[in-house]
C-alpha cells in the first residue's frame, strides 16, 4: 500500500524539509546544509551561554522549532528516529559557542547519549566548555542499574525554554546547565498512542494497533509501549496518565505547576484541549494549582495519534523564566 | 592478510546487511524503531565509497577509516558503538603491512572491549555483545589452540549465530528495547543479527583469499 505522505525521495525528507523552515523562519535562523543543522541568527553571541540540543527527525516541531532568540542556538537534525552524528554536534557546538560555554541537551537514548558524548569530548579537546545535561523524565520506563533508563520526552522542551531564558538574561553556564537538571528533576511524563507510525524510509507502521486498543507507556519513536489496554474514554485515560505521573513526580502539597498536555502528532487540537481539561480538573482536586499550561503537539512521532503528559512542578524563579520572552518558530511571546 | 582483507571484509558486509535490509527492519520494528537496516546498510555503504577513495593504505588505517566513517554517517547507538570498535581494531593492527591470525584476534578482542566499554553491556542484556563475545571468545580459543584460520572463523560465526539466536527469549536490559520491559522477550535482537552478519562475513572474506 503506497504511503499517504507527501514525499518526493525518502532519503531527502529530512534534508528537503529543512529547506522549508529556514525559508519560513529566515528571520530566526539558518540552515547549514552540509552539517545538517538550524542555527540562531543571532549566534554566536559573545558572552552569551549558548544551547544546542538534537535528535533524530521526525519529532517537530522539537527541535528545530526552538531555535531562535530565548531558547535553542542550534539543533541537529538527524534521520527519522535516528540520533544525529557527533560530527554534527561539533559543528553545532563550534558555530554556536560565544566564549561562555554550550550546553547540550541530550534526551536519553543510548544512541544520542553516545554520540553526544563522542562530540562533547572533542569540543572539549578544542578547548570548548561544554556540559552535557541528559533527560530522562518519562516514568513509564523503570530506572534501574539494568535498564537504558528512563527516556528523555516532553521536558525537554520545557527545560529548553527555561534554561534558553537563564542563558538569555546572562547565567553563566553552570548555572544554565543547572537549570536543565533542575526542570528534569522536577517533571515527569507519561504518553500514550491511538495509533502507530510510519518511517518514510521503511514504508510500514511500526506497530499493528487494532480497533479499540491503545498502546500505554509509548515514548516517541513509534515503538511500542510498555502493555496495551482496551481504549478507555478521556477521562479514563487522563485519570491513568495523572495517576503515573504524580505519584512519580510527588509535588508539594499545593505546588504551583506546569501542565503540558502534548499531542503525538496526529491527534487533533480539540482533543488535545478536551484531555486538558481532564488533567486539570484532577490535579485541581488533588489540591494543586496549574498556573502555567502548554497544550499543543510539540514533541511528536511522525503522524502517530496520542498524547503526552508533562508536568513540571514550578517555582517563582522557574515561573519568571518561562514567562520571559521567546521567539522561535513554534514557541513565541512577549516579544 | 592484508589491506585487501579489510576492504572485502567491508564489501561483504555491506552486502550482508543490504541483503539483510528488511529483516533487520522488521526486527528492529518489533523491539524498537525499525531503522536498523537503513542504519548499518547506510554506514556500511559509506565505508565502501571511503575506502575506495583510498588508495593504499595500511589495514590497521583503512580499518581506522572505516570506524571513522560509521560514526560520521550511522547515528543511533549502531554509529558509535560499531565505529569506536573498529577505531580501536584499526589501531590494534597497527602500522605494519600486513597481519596475521594473532593480530587479527587481538584486533577483534579490542572491537569487543570498546563496545562494551561504550556501550556498558554484559552478556545476556540483548544486545550486540551476546553475539560479539561468544565469536571472539571462541576465535581466541581456536587460534590459540592452532586451528586453522578459516576453521576457527567458521566457528566463531557459528558462535555468534548461536549468541544472536540467544537473545530471544531474554528481555532487553540495554537499548531501546529495554523501554519495553517484558515485551522485549520472544524477538531476536537486531543488534545481535547484524553482528553475525558482520563476523560471517569475516569469515567468508577469509575463506574466499585461501
């Protein structure tokens, strides 16, 4: 069966799709083609802490849409689902660093944490700083000595902003870096999927869904996720993704909180909106206050249907920094 | 042996792993993402147009070489885990023209300590260890014992066919497939798979030259 995406040569995709945004951002940023990434245009900044973060395609906006003023200065972009190369993190790193240090934002998987770290050591043999910070925030994966450990999801992006907003208002990089670690301490995700991907390049969905079942505890790269249950009603499936999520993260009691409530890429706006309000209503009655929310498909799997929970639990100065301005191509206010 | 067993070595192996494409795919697409058939098949690729470009070299560099180009061109944890381990490799042969079965065993036993060293796993966590360890575990044992090359080859890609065929019943401690905790159990490890590929090609490589 032919794929239903619009394509021209599958192994382009990624190359042919960043064409697309520097035209449509050329304002933000710029797209070096022969290393594959998406630079600030207002990088290098002397002084200036400066984050690169990447990954594998096919997450967008994550993480090429946060590349501008406030938040990323550079993002590599790998194949679909495949983590970029340290030679393209070098490059990031070099193109990006003002003197203050680059910090790296790696989600955790083993690929982008070996590759990462292949690069971050070569930075440091050219006299770069650089202090690589891995996230790992989603609880639907035990952490234990015998496993990958938990992956790096929807946190990512909120450390992103953050962190981009301290190095913005001139912390140094130890600070910067801190603050990556502080927001993946402080929040936790779960997802889950209604449906399967497709990877260009292999054709097929990775996973056979049927009709009335969802896939609980996915990440997001298609694969599977931990079991898979009868589809439950919104409100059922809200219950299951708070329940995972505060036992795990256990705020203070009454804690102010940032709810991001993100789509898997092909699940519409106004279910995303409906399962807000499901969320909310439940942290609201555990007593909690959600003073800061996200709702919209901000780090996804291709064309796969689902949400994510992420909730960070806030304080004043992590508040102020997420209301500084930002203007990337998928984040933008106060500017 | 000698720089024109490396750069068969690498041509049989890009030609196991295309052969290969979609098998490694559909494994990888039940425990994890489905891309490492693009992956090993793009990198090893690469290695063949690299060290073509090369026109004579040594085996420890055209071994080098080839790690160097899976980590600029693989990604995932494929790219750094394969790459580092033929770097090291490469520099255990060293500078000298040729090479012969001790060096050979010694470059392999330096493939596996980077692997396990980056990669921080042990036998049995599903991945490509429990097919690596096994095929130099056994060629060290062979080669030691006197056995002739191709023999001990043959048996050391029996070994790790043996090692990757292992890995179903295991759950995945390590990789991307440890995130689905008791669904890893009953698939083959595609890592394990494509490390058989690469050490019967190896073997082919040496039989072929004899």
């Amino acid at each position: 069966m032919a794929m239903r995406k619009f394509l021209n040569d599958p192994e382009q995709l990624v190359k042919e799709a960043l064409v697309g945004v520097e035209l449509a951002h050329s304002d933000l940023l710029r797209f070096d083609r022969e290393n594959q990434l998406l630079i600030s245009k207002s990088a290098p900044r002397q002084g200036k802490v400066a984050l690169i973060s990447g990954g594998g395609s096919g997450h967008e906006p994550l993480h090429g849409g946060f590349v501008g003023v406030g938040m990323l200065d550079a993002a590599c972009a790998g194949e679909v689902f495949t983590s970029p190369v340290p030679d393209q993190m070098l490059a990031a790193t070099k193109a990006v660093d003002g003197g203050a240090g680059v910090v790296h934002i790696v989600k955790n998987y083993t690929g982008d944490v070996l590759n990462f770290k292949m690069a971050a050591d070569e930075a440091a043999d050219e006299g770069i700083k650089v202090e690589a910070v891995v996230m790992d925030d989603d609880v639907a994966v035990q952490d234990s000595l015998y496993t990958a450990g938990r992956r790096g999801v929807g946190a990512t992006v909120l450390a992103e902003k953050i962190a981009g907003a301290a190095a913005e208002r001139g912390d140094d990089l130890a600070a910067v870096a801190g603050l990556v670690r502080h927001v993946n301490e402080r929040a936790r995700s779960f997802g889950i999927a209604l449906s399967s991907c497709t990877p260009p390049a292999s054709g097929k969905p990775i996973f056979d869904l049927p009709e009335g079942e969802m896939e609980v505890g996915i990440g997001i790269h298609g694969e599977p996720g931990r079991r898979r249950a009868p589809l439950g009603t919104a409100s059922e499936i809200a219950e299951l993704m708070v329940e995972a999520v505060i036992s795990d993260l256990k705020p203070a009691s009454g804690a102010n909180l940032l709810v991001f409530l993100n789509g898997m890429g092909g699940t519409p706006q106004i279910e995303l909106y409906l399962m807000f309000a499901e969320v909310e209503a439940r942290l609201s009655k555990a007593g909690y206050k959600t003073t800061r929310s996200l709702v919209g498909s901000y780090i996804t799997s291709l064309e796969m249907a689902g949400a994510s929970l992420t909730v960070l639990e806030l304080s004043d100065a992590t508040t102020a920094l997420w209301d500084a301005p930002v203007n990337t191509p998928a984040l933008r206010w106060g500017v | 042996m000698d720089a024109a067993t490396i750069t068969t070595w690498m041509n049989e192996i890009a030609g196991a792993v295309r052969a290969e494409r979609d098998y490694l795919i559909q494994l990888d697409a039940a425990i994890g993402d489905g891309d490492h058939g693009i992956n090993m098949t793009r990198g090893f690729d690469a290695v063949v147009r690299a060290l073509a470009q090369e026109e004579d070299g040594t085996p420890g560099k055209l071994l080098t070489l080839a790690g160097k180009t899976l980590v600029s061109s693989v990604g995932g944890a494929s790219g750094p885990l394969w790459g580092s381990a033929l770097r090291r490799g490469g520099r255990a042969l060293g500078d000298a023209p040729t090479f012969d079965d001790e060096k050979l065993v010694e470059a392999l036993e330096a493939a596996l300590a980077s692997v396990v060293d980056l990669g921080a796993a042990v036998l049995g966590d599903k991945t490509m260890v429990d097919a690596l360890q096994p095929a130099v575990t056994t060629l060290r044992r062979e080669v030691d014992a006197g056995t002739v090359l191709p023999v001990s080859l043959r048996r050391a890609a029996e070994a790790a066919e043996v090692g990757m065929r292992a890995t179903i019943p295991l759950q995945a401690r390590k990789g991307r497939a440890s995130y689905l905790g008791e669904r890893s159990v009953g698939h083959q490890d595609p890592g394990a798979t494509s490390t058989a590929l690469i050490v019967r090609a190896l073997e082919r490589t040496v039989a072929g030259s004899q």
